[in-house]
C-alpha cells in the first residue's frame, strides 16, 4: 500500500506543507527592467514560504544578474543579515569588469553570501560562461566547495561543461530543466556527480518530473521558484502534485538542496 501523500493533501487543502524540509533553492529580490513586480521585498516573499511551509529561500539580485552587482548584491546581503534562518544569499558578480570582481570575490565572504549566481548574459551581452573573465568566479568557487547556480537555456551547458571538468569542488545547479535540450541536462546530471539540476520554468512541461525521476534523477533533482519573476505557490504546486513517489518528493523539494547548498537537515 502507498504512503500517505502529505504534499498533494497539503496542496488540495491550500495549507502550508507541515513537517517537511521545503527549500527554495532559485529565488530573487529586485525589480524587472523588462515588466513590473508587484511587493518585491524580503516580508512579501516570507510571508509567501510561509504560505507554502517553505523553510529557506535562495535569493540573487535582479539588478545584479542585469549587470550591476555593486549594487545589486547589497539588498540580498541586507536580506539574509535580518532573516538568517530563512534567506540563503547568492552573490553576482560584475563579470565585464574583471578589476570589480577581484574586489569583489575579496568581499563575498565576510559579506554573508554562502554561494554564487551565474547569468550569462548578465553583464555584457554575448558573454559566454566559458570566457575567461568566468574563470576567477568558478575558481574561488571551487577553492571554497561553494554551490553555483547557473542559469541555463541550452547553448549554455557546452560553455559550463568545461569548467565542470576543471573545478569539481564547486557544486553545480543547473537551472531551468525542461527549457532545452533535455537529454544534455541529464546526461550532465547523470555523469558529474558535482552537478545538479533547477526545476523553475514558466512554460513548465507536463509530466517533467516524472519523466526525471523514471530516469532515475532523483537524488539530482532540486525545486526552485524563480520568485519574484515567478509565484512560489504556482511551481511548488508542479511537484506538490507530481505523480511521484512521496520519497522522491522529499528529495526534490528539499534534501537534495540542502546537499547542493551544504546545509545541515536537521
């Protein structure tokens, strides 16, 4: 006989999911160059987890990731300072500008940030991640075991796979499942243990998840929301509700980040 399912009871029942390790590991602060967002602050966004039963979030700057993390990053550091507990902060780097990022990189640490955020077009339109202004970022990465969290929509894997290779220290996320070439995803997956993938898309394809976890993904699988671009509630739902197996959405919506982030699950 099945388990009892908690996560698809919790969902119908529109309550916060109890009892369980819930882990936003894709998040933002900021607001759009492109359209608006409505309560773009840390209370908005906590009293969303708190909606879901969401323990952590994992927030980068938007105006960081669209090439200003001089200032972007310091609303994410104000962030996790007032809410330890429950913000995990990525910091962005100024990538164009390789002077910056040296101070930067300097500063990271004492500056409360546990892991980085990679945009690949962040800071200078046709920046690839395999040029070698990347380099130092993933370096540091490597030579303190920190988490990488990549956006990715395809082209990007090639240009990422190389740095796999070189620094394994570094924990890859790779974002956005689902939005290209699947089966390179997986294979990327499947053959680093170093490397993890991100589930948040606003085009979300049905049966996703299932389709990964009968592939056999599912200590590789992590939930992200995109928020604030996307609702927390909309994406938690699309594994709340997966036709999955309850173990599997444990891991999926929370052991297997705190794996990736270096957290403790107690």
């Amino acid at each position: 006989m099945n388990a009892p399912d908690s996560f698809a009871a919790a969902g119908r029942a529109g309550r916060p999911v109890a009892g369980e390790l819930l882990i936003d590991a894709h998040a933002h602060l900021g607001h759009s160059p492109d359209f608006p967002i409505i309560r773009s602050n840390p209370d908005a966004l906590i009293a969303s987890m708190d909606r879901q039963g969401i323990r952590l979030t994992c927030l980068s700057s938007i105006q960081a990731i669209h090439g200003d993390a001089e200032h972007g990053n310091a609303p994410v550091i104000e962030a996790v300072r007032r809410h330890p507990d429950r913000f995990f902060g990525y910091q962005v780097f100024d990538v164009g500008y390789p002077a910056k990022v040296e101070a930067q990189l300097a500063r990271g640490r004492t500056e409360g940030f546990r892991g980085i955020k990679v945009w690949s077009y962040g800071a200078r339109p046709g920046l690839p991640y395999n040029h070698p202004n990347y380099t130092p970022v993933f370096a540091h990465a490597n030579e303190h075991a920190l988490p990488v969290l990549a956006h990715v929509f395809g082209a990007e894997l090639d240009e990422l796979e190389g740095h796999i290779k070189t620094f394994p220290r570094v924990r890859w996320l790779l974002a956005h499942i689902g939005s290209a070439r699947l089966e390179d995803y997986k294979r990327l997956a499947r053959d680093y243990p170093s490397v993890w993938v991100e589930l948040c898309l606003s085009s979300c394809p049905r049966g996703l998840i299932e389709h990964l976890v009968a592939a056999g993904l599912e200590d590789k699988v992590v939930w992200g929301s995109d928020a604030v671009f996307l609702d927390q509630a909309s994406q938690l739902g699309r594994v709340l509700f997966a036709q999955i197996p309850v173990a599997a959405k444990r891991k999926i919506l929370g052991l297997n980040a705190a794996t990736v982030l270096g957290l403790s699950t107690d």
